[in-house]
C-alpha cells in the first residue's frame, strides 16, 4: 500500500478511520533493517563488468526499493534518503538527484490535493452523492448503482482514491442503517467492498489520484510523447462505462441484498437532502472551482494548458479569500510527505537514467517483456497487463511500483519505435488490478470500517481483475488506435 500517506489530510468533513497500518515486529523488524543495509553495501562492491556509477545507482535503487517494500520507515524518507546518497556519494549531481522536485509532477498532486481538501470541507460530494442517488433509483439496487456512478463522478473532483472511500463511506453507513443491516450483512459488504475496489480502479482510468498523477509525468518525462488530460480521460471512457455497470451486476450476483428497499423508500433520500439545506456560499465556491478546472483539463487538446499548472492554479486559488475555500490551517493539515515521496520516486528514474543503470535494467530485467511489445496488440497488452499486476504483487506501493518501472518502459518502447503512450497506459492500468489488501493504502481504508473481510477482496478483486483486462484487450486495438493512441 502507499506506505500509509494519505493525500488528503483529516478535514471537519472527513472523519477519520482506524489506524490502517502496522509496522513490522521483532524479528521481521530485525531481518528488514538488515537487508536495507546489507544488500546495498554488497551491491555497490559487487565485482562485475558494469560500469561504476551504474552500480552504484543499482546499490540505491536496492536501498530505496527494500525500503519501500519493507515500510521499515516512512516511504518519503526512504526516498529522500536514497536521492540524498546519490548526491552525497558523487554518483550524480544536486540537479539529477533533486531532479523529481523540479518536475511538475510533484506540484500537481499538490494542487490535486488542495482541490481534493476543498471537495471534502465543502460538502459538496455528499450532496451530489445523494441527488445522484435519487434520480437514479430507491431500491438496493439503484442505490448501489448510484454509489458506484458517484464514485466515479467524484474522481473528476476528488482526485484520492483514499478521500473518496472516506467521503463515501459516510453516504453508505447512512444508507445501510436505512436498510436496517449492518457490518457482515450483503448490503453492507457489497456496498463498502465495490465503493473501496472501484476507487483504485477510476484513480488509473482519469489522471487523478498520486499513481496515475505520476505515470503520467514519467511517461511525458522520459517517454517525451505529450500526455493529455482529455486524452487518457478519452482512452478509458469506453471502459469507465462498462466497468461501472459490470461492478454492479457482479455485486448483485455475489452480495443479494437481505432487503429490497429501505424504510420508507425514496423519503429516506429525500429528508437526507433536507437535513443539507440549501447550497452553502461555501459549496457554490467550491463548486465553481472544480467546474473551471475540470472544464479546463477536458478542453486541454485546445488550449494545451498543462494539466499540472490548471491543478496547481485551481488548488491555488482555492486558498485565496473571498474566492476560495480553504484557509491556511486546512492547508498546513495537507500531507506534504506525498509530495516528498513523489518527487524522491521520480528523482530514482532520474538517477537510474542519467548514470546508464536504466539501458542495463532494460536490457536485463525487461529483456524478456522488450519481444512482446512489438507488433500484436492482443499479445502485447496481455503480457503488458499481467506483467504490471503480478509486480505489483511484489512491490505493493503503486508510486513505487509505477516510478521504477515506467522509466524502464518508456526507455524500451523507444528502442523498438512502439507508441510510449500505448505501453504506459496499458502499464498503469495494469497496477490497478488488486486482490490483497497491502497492495494499496484505498482498500485498507476500506477495510477499516468492517464491513468486509479479505475473502471479499480477494474474489471481488479476482473478478474484476480479469474483467478489466478483458475490456482493455478489446479497447486497446480497437478505440485507442482510433483516437491515435499506438498507431
């Protein structure tokens, strides 16, 4: 999981969940610290025909990667450790080590956050919750298939997967006990187990969200091909359409509702809607500034604003007074660990490539996958695909998972002439696919509140995970090529 940084700091809005972490103990505590130190020591003075500052980038890399699969310390210190050897050991200069930072990356997820913070204070996602809700349907049915289609709304003004389930699982508490069920009950479980599961989905299907935010600025980065708001958003949308009705029929199919309707039917939503009042000086704000920014990130093919500097200069203006929302405690509350993690996971690509470590990886590690993504797009997306979910078995952080692979690919696409932008989508959507509970900080959020077991991730995960790779094999070679993506 992301290492317990949560984009999005506790607002009034936002109440917080149980811990969702637990360090490692005793003897694994032991055993984690030793391979953090020893593994990079052995490799730095490993006797072998490569050339020294790609050996040494290889000895921090190790340190940065056991670091952040081990969780011994914050992700964000890993990392900033890592950059700051490089630059303290001579392999690189300050301005290749501190690289990330200088990237708009980073700045993005900032803005993205500030944008996020000012969603959750003002309300605003609740209420839209709710009224999408009641014109959809009354039944447990239209409910479920209202929290999913919210839940995807929310990540055009949301972007945190995390602060979605948070402010969702507010709407879905009220709505279970108004079906008179609890923890353990199928409602329940069907409900908080496809609102947490298709958060991490629609976080990789619209750039929003810290993984996706940064897939993209590494693709643009080192695969130097243009990535778009109004692209990616265009690539996914035959998906984000078909993931949204299979989510709820498979919920349906696993988790039968005990009852049809909640008392009182519609009236339930209706007096929820009353209890609101009428829209606040503060949700017209807010909801104008989430309407300019999206707005702005969908007509980006005509204006090529970059989508970092509308985030950044949205999430900005939120704090302004009179205009925005946010005052500078809710500012001081963000967690500028992410933006730490972010930039030091984008200053390692920098790192492997400027000292020649990355043609070695791509030559190694990926050789195998380099014949695969070549010509066939069934063949390549499959093995592109499953490929990103099984390593992400391994290295459970998606930033992390995304920032040391991306630059890898994108180093390969360019050796045999293959659309970058064609791979690291395809790439990126493939961390999505989850079946364990470390794999993402979203699902242990999820998790927190009791209302389903690891059994249901592990089969709603499983489930989704084909079926999301199903559709992709039909987009890829199809839609995106149409909107001139791998062609």
């Amino acid at each position: 999981m992301s290492g317990g940084i949560s984009p999005l700091a506790t607002t009034a809005a936002v109440q917080p969940v149980p811990p969702v972490r637990q360090g490692l103990q005793g003897n694994a505590r032991a055993a984690a610290w030793t391979a953090l130190i020893a593994v990079p020591l052995m490799t730095w003075f490993l006797p072998i025909d490569v050339e020294p500052r790609a050996l040494h980038a290889f000895a921090l890399m190790s340190f940065v990667l056991i670091g952040w699969m081990t969780q011994v310390l914050e992700p964000a210190i890993i990392g900033l450790v890592g950059i700051y050897l490089a630059w303290a050991l001579g392999v690189v200069p300050f301005n290749v080590a501190f690289a990330g930072f200088s990237n708009n990356t980073p700045w993005f997820l900032y803005g993205a956050m500030l944008f996020g913070a000012m969603a959750g204070k003002s309300g605003l996602p609740r209420r839209l919750a709710f009224n999408v809700m009641r014109r959809i349907g009354s039944t447990y049915s239209r409910l479920l298939l209202g929290l999913i289609v919210t839940d995807f709304l929310l990540t055009l003004v949301v972007p945190s997967g995390i602060a979605r389930v948070v402010l969702m699982a507010a709407v879905a508490i009220a709505v279970i006990e108004a079906f008179g069920v609890g923890p353990g009950s199928n409602i329940g479980r069907g409900m908080f187990i496809t609102l947490t599961y298709t958060a991490t989905i629609f976080d990789k299907m619209v750039i929003a969200g810290a993984a996706s935010i940064t897939a993209r600025g590494l693709i643009e980065r080192v695969g130097m091909v243009e990535v778009l708001w109004s692209h990616w958003a265009l690539a996914f949308l035959p998906v984000d359409l078909i993931t949204i009705v299979i989510a709820w029929r498979l919920t349906l199919r696993f988790y039968p509702p005990e009852r049809d309707a909640p008392a009182g039917g519609a009236a339930f939503l209706d007096a929820e809607l009353r209890r609101m009042g009428p829209l606040s000086g503060m949700e017209k704000r807010a909801a104008v500034l989430m309407v300019l920014a999206t707005g702005l990130w969908m007509t980006d093919f005509i204006h090529h604003i970059p989508a970092a500097m509308i985030g950044m200069g949205v999430g900005l203006l939120s704090v302004m007074p009179r205009i925005g929302v946010l005052d500078i405690e809710d500012v001081r509350k963000v967690n500028f660990l992410i933006i730490v993690f972010v930039g030091a996971a984008i200053s390692t690509g920098d790192i492997l490539r400027e000292t020649g470590a990355l043609k070695v990886l791509t030559d190694s590690a990926f050789g195998w996958l380099q014949p695969f993504i070549v010509g066939n797009a069934w063949i390549s997306t499959t093995v592109l695909y499953w490929t990103a979910f099984v390593y992400h078995l391994f290295l459970g952080d998606e930033i992390s998972m995304l920032a040391t692979s991306i630059p890898v690919l994108m180093q390969a696409a360019h050796t045999h002439g293959v659309d970058p932008l064609m791979l690291g989508m395809v790439w990126t959507f493939g961390a999505g696919g989850k079946i364990f509970l470390y794999q993402t900080a979203v699902l242990v959020v999820g998790y927190s509140y009791g209302y389903f077991t690891p059994k249901d991730m592990l089969r709603m995960g499983f489930a989704l995970t084909v079926i999301e790779f199903l559709i992709l094999l039909l987009v890829v070679p199809f839609w995106w090529p149409f909107i001139g993506i791998g062609q």
